[in-house]
C-alpha cells in the first residue's frame, strides 16, 4: 500500500504547490482508515483554501476526481478535504481531527 500512498501524495503534493500561494504553510497528512482506503487532508493558509477550492469548486472537485481515478487504478479508495490552519485547529479541540 505504501508505493500507492507516496504516488498519490507527491501527486497531491505537485498539484497544491502550484495552484496556492504560500505552499510553505501548506501540510498534507494522510490515514489509512482501513485496507486499500485512504483520507488525505491538505491543511493551508485561509487565503490558499479559497484558492485551491476554486470558483463553486470545481478546482477541488477536479482535483479530487484525478486522485480518484489514480486510487481506483490501484483498488483503493480515497477521500480529500481541505481545510485551514484554523478549522483544524478547531478540529483537533473538539476532537473530530483525527
């Protein structure tokens, strides 16, 4: 699975880099929720999620559609949510970070 895992992430980590402004605030972090399903979490500057969710999101949609289409090749699921320094914060207090 970690073959898979690293693709997808440099994948998501290429993507990012190039679509915000500040990728040195930008973090990735990915759970391995069970066999063959991932949750990736893209943690950025509020004025980066804006940016990477794009116009009625469709920029994340897109995004998360090739991730899809690249996991499903391998047989396995994932998920993307992107969320500020601030909401995982928030998150993370309440417990619901994980």
């Amino acid at each position: 699975m970690e073959p898979v895992t690293e693709r997808l992430r440099n994948f998501l980590q290429y993507v990012a880099v190039k679509l915000i402004d500040d990728p040195s605030q930008a973090q990735l972090k990915v759970a391995e929720l069970a066999p063959k399903k991932l949750r990736f979490k893209l943690v950025l500057a509020q004025a980066d999620v804006a940016m990477l969710i794009g116009r009625n999101g469709f920029t994340a949609s897109a995004i998360r559609s090739v991730l899809k289409a690249a996991a499903e090749k391998e047989g396995v699921q994932v998920s993307l949510q992107i969320h500020s320094h601030e909401e995982e914060a928030e998150l993370l207090a309440r417990g619901e970070g994980q």
